[in-house]
C-alpha cells in the first residue's frame, strides 16, 4: 500500500503549478498576440509581444524553450540581437519605454507519429522530456513555448488554426470558432500570467459525455480503450477489458469529479465557469489542471488513482495554487501541500474520518528507500524545491501532514477560513507571506510557530 502511493505520489502528484512571482511593483502585463496554424508536419507560431519598460524592474531577457528554433525575430522593428542560455533568452536593452518583438518560428512535428523535438517540462533547473505529437499538442508556459517572464500576469489575444480534424482545449473558453478556408479558427483572450493550450484530434474520443450543471457544462473526452487499468493490487497493475467494468470506472471518475466540484464551491467559494472539460491524453503521464480544462493522463483513469484522490487533486487547483510566487520560499507548500490537504478534507467527507486519519498517517509513515520512515521539519517543507521524487513526497505528503498538525491545534472551520482569505483575491500571486499574515488576523500565530518544533 505504502509503494502504491509511493507510485502514485510520484504519477499523480509531479504535476506542478509553475506560476509567477508576485508583482511587486512596476511591471506592466506583456501584451501578447499570438497565431498559430497547424499544418501537415508543422505548428507556425506568429507572436507579437508589446511591454512597456517600466522605470524599475524590467529585466532584458525572457524565458523561452531551449529547443525552439526561432526563425525571425524584430525588436522595435530591427532585427533582434540576442543570446540563448538554457531556456533563458537575454537581448540587448533598449531605451524606449515600449518595446515590441516580433518573432516566428516552427514546431516541426508529424500528424501521422511522435516526432523528435523535445520540450522542456517544469522549469530550466529540472527537465523532463515531453514528446510533441501532432495528433495531440500540448503548450504551456512551463513547456515556455512562447517567451515569458516570471513574474507578470499577462494579457494573450491568441487564434489557434487547425485542420478540421482537430480541436483546441485552452486556459480560457474559446470566445469564437470560425470556418475559414476549410479550417476552424479558434480565438481566445485570456487575461492570466499564461496561455496554455491542447490541441488534439477531435476523432479520437468516445463520444462526449456532457453534464449540465447550475450554469456550467462539464464534458468529460475519454479515450476509446477496450482495455483499461482497473486497479494495483500487491504493486501489479490488473487491467480489465469487460466493457461494463470500463463503464462503471469511468462513471465513477465523473461522480467523483462532480462531488469534489460541489464539495470545493461549499467549502472554499462559489466558482464560476461556463465550461470545464476533462480530457483524457496519452503523452504526458500527470494530470493538470489549465483553467477551463483539466488533463488527465490514461494512466491516472483507474481506481486507485481516483480513489487516491488524484481527479480531485486537480480539481482543488481551480481554487487553489495556481498563482503563487515562483520561486519564493514556500512556494510547493502553497502551491501543492495546502490544495491537496483540502482534497483530503474532500476525501474524508465522503470517506470518513477513520479512512482520512489513515490517509493522513501514511503520509506521516511515508518510507524512503530502504529507511523505514524519515521525518523532515517544516522549515524543510517550506524550503522545498521540486526535482525528484524525494522531493515530491515532502511536499505532497510531509507537507500535508503539517497543514493537518495546524489543523489539530486550529480546527477545521478556521483553516478553511484563512485558506480562503489566502487565496481569493483575484489577480494576485499567493505567497507564505500572505498566509502568514491571515494566521496572524486570525488570532493563530502561536499555534502555527509550533509547527517549527516538531518533525513529521
Ligand atoms: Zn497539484
């Protein structure tokens, strides 16, 4: 049981929210313009990117993918001089307040295979490898497909153009689709610090099943397989191919995701979305949580992973740990212990409590490598980087553990209440800072400074 959710901490939980560092002053959102057109064997990209230099903090360089080929780029109408470094794209200052950079360059990929280009997943320190494959592209910032900063909130006029054989899912909803020459042309505006996107085949899913709920439509885009995993049981996987098991799996991964949706309005605060497509995938291995779509990787399509909390982990992300400050200490701990300490809650409401204490004393009893168990303080947890699979099991595991302890001392109802004062102020990028300092008007600090005395 223990290397299962070893395995599925690892599976589940690597998928980070790599988000901004908060905007402490003077940096004015890029304005990005974006097409992009999928053809035959190429994704074209044409961005423009307008910022205004403020007087303090506007650094000359972007962060950009290493292995993206840039065919022409203009800054302020003159070609632009720059120099590549890691995923760091450094160019030469200029004077003028405004500045403007053109570039085009092209994906190379295949409709018909997985091609070779490689992009880099996470941030530079720490990079996995992600296939690009035509019949399913997958861009995000953290892939830095597109020239970024850190630390700014960001304003994308974007068109996607694909055959008619394909469909967009992005951050935002679509805000038209148009025919045009025998292709659809989706537009989006999106007002956040990232623009991601997922284009895939539209022929590939089972047809769509769409549950109208309140105001929003939830479509759930499942994978035909015939042959699934069902379960892990004594860490060996059991697949089923009986089309009735298939079915009730994949219902219950609906109830599940509709439970936990109810579950977070009440609890955290009334969310508004017009639509919220699940969509399942096959090159990534991790789910995520983009905005107005959640992706779910095949492998997490089973039992244990949803039992094991994995759909609705992703879900808490629309709430919870989106923004926060890259970079800043805490940062994993604000971004993934706190979201999926409130997935346990979910858990244990319709679980139980003796199924959630036993969850939560995993996490305590987590092993490592040959150790029997280890325990970290939380000045560890909050001094937690991602990069390997230690460090995911401090952050998802020591570091709800934490959030439990505090909830000992505090109760739920005033957790709860400072989580919610934490992270609902909209446009802003959530720090420990910002935490603390809710601890604090919440009359908690004492308890929360014993946390740094104990080791979990
Ligand atoms: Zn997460």
């Amino acid at each position: 049981m223990k290397r299962t959710l070893m395995f599925l901490s690892v599976i589940i939980l690597t998928f980070n929210h790599i988000s901004l560092q908060a905007q402490k002053s003077g940096i004015e959102p890029l304005k990005y313009n974006i097409n992009i057109e999928l053809n035959d064997s190429t994704l074209w990209v044409n961005i423009s990117i307008k910022a205004i230099k403020a007087e303090t903090g506007q650094k000359d360089f972007l962060l950009f993918n290493r292995y993206i080929q840039i065919k022409e780029a203009d800054l302020n109408d003159a070609p632009l001089k720059y120099s590549r470094s890691n995923d760091t794209l450094y160019f030469e200052s200029s004077q003028k307040g405004e500045m403007t950079l053109l570039m085009q360059y092209e994906i190379p990929c295949s409709t018909m295979e997985y091609s070779n280009i490689v992009a880099s997943y996470s941030d530079s320190t720490f990079t996995y490898p992600v296939l690009f494959d035509t019949s399913q592209i997958f861009c995000e910032r953290f892939n830095k497909w597109y020239p970024v900063l850190y630390d700014n909130f960001s304003d994308y006029q974007v068109t996607i153009t694909v055959p008619k054989t394909h469909s967009v899912f992005a951050y935002y909803p679509e805000i038209g689709c148009k025919d045009i020459a025998g292709k659809y042309v989706y537009s989006f505006n999106c007002f956040d610090e990232d623009f991601p996107f997922f284009i895939t085949q539209a022929n590939i899913f089972q047809p769509k099943k769409v549950i109208q709920y309140n105001t929003t439509n939830y479509e759930f885009c499942f994978l035909p397989r015939n042959r699934r995993l069902l379960a892990i049981v004594d860490n060996k996987p059991v697949f089923t191919s009986d089309s009735k098991q298939i079915d009730s799996l994949l219902d219950v991964s609906i109830n599940r995701s509709m439970a936990a949706i109810e579950w977070y309005n009440a609890n955290l605060w009334q969310k508004e979305f017009k639509t919220l497509c699940f969509v399942e995938t096959g090159i990534l291995g991790l789910g995520a949580c983009l905005g107005s779509f959640i992706l779910m990787d095949r492998i997490l399509m089973n039992m244990e992973a949803i039992e094991n909390y994995a759909l609705s982990h992703e879900i808490s992300h629309i709430w919870l740990g989106i923004h926060t400050e890259y970079l800043a200490k805490g940062k994993f701990f604000m971004g993934e212990s706190i979201p999926e300490y409130v997935n346990l809650l979910f858990y244990e409401s319709w679980a139980g409590t003796d199924a959630f204490e036993k969850a939560i004393q995993d996490k305590i009893n987590l092993k490592l490598f040959d150790v029997p168990f280890y325990t970290v303080t939380f000045e560890q947890v909050l001094n937690q980087k991602k990069g390997d699979p230690q460090a995911d099991e401090i952050i998802y595991n020591k570091g709800v553990a934490f959030v439990h302890e505090f909830r000992k001392q505090i109760g739920k109802e005033k957790l709860l209440k400072i989580i919610r004062e934490t992270y609902s102020v909209p446009n802003h990028f959530v720090t420990l800072n910002d935490f603390e300092n809710n601890i604090k008007a919440n009359d908690c600090w004492n308890e929360y400074l014993k946390l740094f005395e104990i080791e979990l």
